[in-house]
C-alpha cells in the first residue's frame, strides 16, 4: 500500500459523508420549507421542539463515542462478544433513561407548557417519543463508525432527511398540520434511520459465539461514557440553547424568523461534522506517538467548507431581498424575508468557531484526553448561566444580541479546545 492511500481513504470517505450529510441536512432544512403553511408562533415552536430533541440527545452523546472507539478497537472473539453485550445493556439503559424523561416531562408539563408558549399539548407528547429513537440512534451509529461503515452510516443519515422531508410534507401542506404534526413527521424520519442503523450493525449487537461469558462491568462504562458525554453534551449545548432562550425572551411572533436564520446556521455545524466523524475511528487506531495529520487534514477541511458556506450563506442574505423585488408573485413573502435575512450573516459566523471547535473536541476524546472536559463544561456552563440573565433582564435583549452572545461563547469554545488539543497533544496519558 502507498504512503497516499491512507489519505486518498480518508478524503473518498470523507466526500461520501459530506455528500450524505449535505443531502440528509438539505433534506431536513427544506422541511422549513413547510413552514409556510404553519403560523409565525407554531413554527417558531417547532425549531424550538428540534432543539428541545438535541438537548434530550445529550445524555447519548458520549455512546456514539464510546461505541466508535470499542468497535474500532475489537478484533478478537472475546472483544466482540463484549462488544455485543455491552450494546444490548446499553439500549436497555437508554430505555431507561427514556421512560425517566418522560415522566418529568409529565409531572411538570404545565409549567413546560406555559414556558414554551405551546398551545396544543399534543407537540409536547410527540417530543417526548421522539426521546427513544433519539437516544438509541448514537449507539447504533457509533458502531456502523467503529466498523468504518461509512456507507450506511451516511446511508442511514439520508434515510432521516428523505423520511423526515416526506412525512412533514404530507403532514403538514397535505393534511393542515402545524407543529405538532411536524414533529411527527420527525418521529418517522428519526424512526427509519435507527432501523437501519440497527440493521446494518446487527452482526455487532446481536452477539458473537465462541467467546466465554464476560460480566457487564457498569463502572468501567461510566467511568468512560461521562467524560464523553460532558464533552460532547457541551457543544450540543452551544449548538441549541439559544433557541429554548429566544423563544422564552422574544414576541411569540419573533421566534419563527428566529427561528429560520437559526437552522441555518445550526446547518453549517451538521454540514461540517462528518470530516470528524472519520477522523475520530482513524485516531482510535493510530499507535500511541504517532501522528498521522489527519487532525490537520479535518480542520482544513472544516474550515474550508464553513467558510465558502459562509461566504455563500451570506451573499445570499444580502441579495436575497433585491430578487424578491423582481417576482411580484413573491412579493407577499418579502416581509418575512427581510425579518430573517439580516439574522443569517450573524448566525452563519457565530457558529462557524463551534464547527471548528468540535474538531477539536473530538481529537481529544479519541484520544481519552479527559482533563479537557471540565474546561468545555464550564464555558457551556458559563453560557447557560449568560443566557439566564438575559432572559431575566428588566429590558429584553434584542435577537443580534442574543446571536453575538451565542458568537462570543462559540470562540471561547474553540480557543479552549485548540489550546487543550495543543497542551495534551504529546501526553501519553491525561485522563
């Protein structure tokens, strides 16, 4: 094999993933598309509900991570049965965790309600089903990553944008729907890609004979899985709590064109993520001390394509309502073009730092670099903390003001993670 073919792999399988994250994010954000057949305040509901979803989300994060590095890791019949096992337990914990959510959620769904503004409390029902699919999807990913099955990993994030499209389409322009019936079309989007996720990785969790019967050991497991699942949580955090905040703080009315500009933006996140998805298993892999740069191969090329998204996302804004001037038939649409259009240069470069910072992030946590956690908790905690007092400040702040917080934290992020990167970069060992 030639010095190039390990970097010809990781490009091929990096342009793959792009590609199926392209196609799975376009598909997800033209459901926004449906919006206009929704009201201001139920659509401003619905991304708040998808954010709502990332944040349930948290608690699995660090199984994706976990997964990736124990399937990458396995060779052996022992550590593949292990793995089997391990997988089985952890769906059944994930279970777990769900029916508990959903009993919060029912003991305190007034105040819930109230908070969020819902009118119908049918959108909250379907957020909490969406919790299970949500929850078990990361670990079934997390093993099609181990096995570097790019394919259905990319496969099964195509199936999640062609149901979630369809599904809300019907929903929603067919049948009337608002954001209740949205939601459940993101039920059945979410549905279909853990099915197939669990498919294509059933050799892994179903079992492996031969092995001798090991014991599930629950404290080497959270020993691992919440430094990961702090790590990864608090970029999850950065990426959705300003919409919960915004929908709290601003007009009902408001938080639908916010809530526009803000999937685009959360766009460039999701569309950069997969060049780190394939660095993460090769990390795994590397022998300690060595280098492979393939580090510096994921943040060129996240940085690359944040910034002609960037570039793109913004010229559009600025364009966008000088063409509606040209269409008299989109002229009834240009009011609420020009609410959100000034929104997205803001947005589409507040979260380019966080895209480069969960590069960062996830080096370090292929590498169990766990000391860095703390540092990426608190600058989440911090935020959580800004976006409180702003909620409860006697004169509400203005949508650009909760944006360029949002900005300022996202660079703190990734200034903090470069640097941890860099500081544990040839330490043999810094859990």
């Amino acid at each position: 094999m030639s010095a190039s073919d390990p970097k010809n792999a990781f490009y091929r399988q990096g342009s793959w993933m792009v590609i199926a994250t392209f196609a799975s994010g376009l598909l997800m954000f033209a459901v926004h598309i449906f919006g206009g057949w929704m009201s201001r305040e139920e659509y401003g509901l619905f991304v708040t509900l998808l954010q709502i979803l990332n944040l349930m989300m948290i608690p699995a994060l660090g199984l994706q991570t976990v997964f990736a590095q124990q399937t990458a890791a396995a060779t052996s019949p022992q550590q593949l049965y292990d793995l089997a096992k391990s997988t089985r337990k952890m769906l059944h914990l994930c279970l777990c965790v769900w029916v508990a959510i959903a009993l919060v959620a029912a003991v305190f769904h007034g105040p819930i309600l109230e908070s969020l503004k819902i009118a119908n409390p049918a959108a909250l029902c379907v957020t909490v089903l969406l919790g299970l699919p949500q929850l078990w999807l990361p670990v079934l990913l997390g093993i099609l990553q181990g096995r570097q099955n790019f394919a259905w990993l990319g496969g099964a994030a195509i199936a999640n944008g062609v149901g979630r499209f369809v599904t809300v389409g019907i929903i929603v322009a067919l049948l009337g729907g608002q954001a209740a019936g949205a939601t459940t079309g993101v039920l059945i989007g979410l549905t279909t890609a853990c099915l197939l996720a669990g498919w294509h990785g059933r050799q892994t969790w179903l079992g492996q004979s031969g092995a001798s019967q090991g014991s599930f050991d629950v404290g080497a497991w959270l020993k691992r899985i919440v430094p990961l699942t702090l790590g990864l949580g608090a970029g999850q955090f950065m990426l959705s709590a300003d919409m919960i905040a915004a929908r709290a703080i601003l007009p009902e009315a408001d938080s639908g064109p916010y809530g526009f500009a803000g999937m685009i933006g959360r766009g460039l996140v999701i569309f950069t993520a997969p060049l780190a998805a394939v660095m993460f298993p090769k990390l795994v892999r590397e022998a300690a001390g060595t280098k492979s740069g393939v580090l510096g191969q994921a943040f060129l090329g996240t940085a690359l394509l944040g910034a002609l998204a960037g570039i793109g996302c913004t010229l559009a804004a600025w364009l966008l309502p000088g063409i509606i001037d040209h269409f008299p038939t989109l002229a009834a649409k240009k009011k609420i073009v020009t609410e959100i259009t000034p929104l997205i240069p803001y947005f589409i470069w507040s979260m380019l730092p966080l895209a480069l910072g969960n590069v960062f992030v996830a080096a370090l946590l292929a590498k169990e670099r766990y000391c860095a956690v703390p540092w990426l908790v608190g600058i989440a905690f911090a935020y959580g903390l800004t976006l409180a007092w702003l909620a409860n400040t006697a004169a509400p702040p203005s949508q650009q003001t909760i944006i360029l917080t949002l900005g300022g934290f996202n660079l703190a992020f990734l200034g903090t993670a470069a640097a941890l990167t860099r500081r544990y970069a040839a330490a043999p060992e810094s859990r």
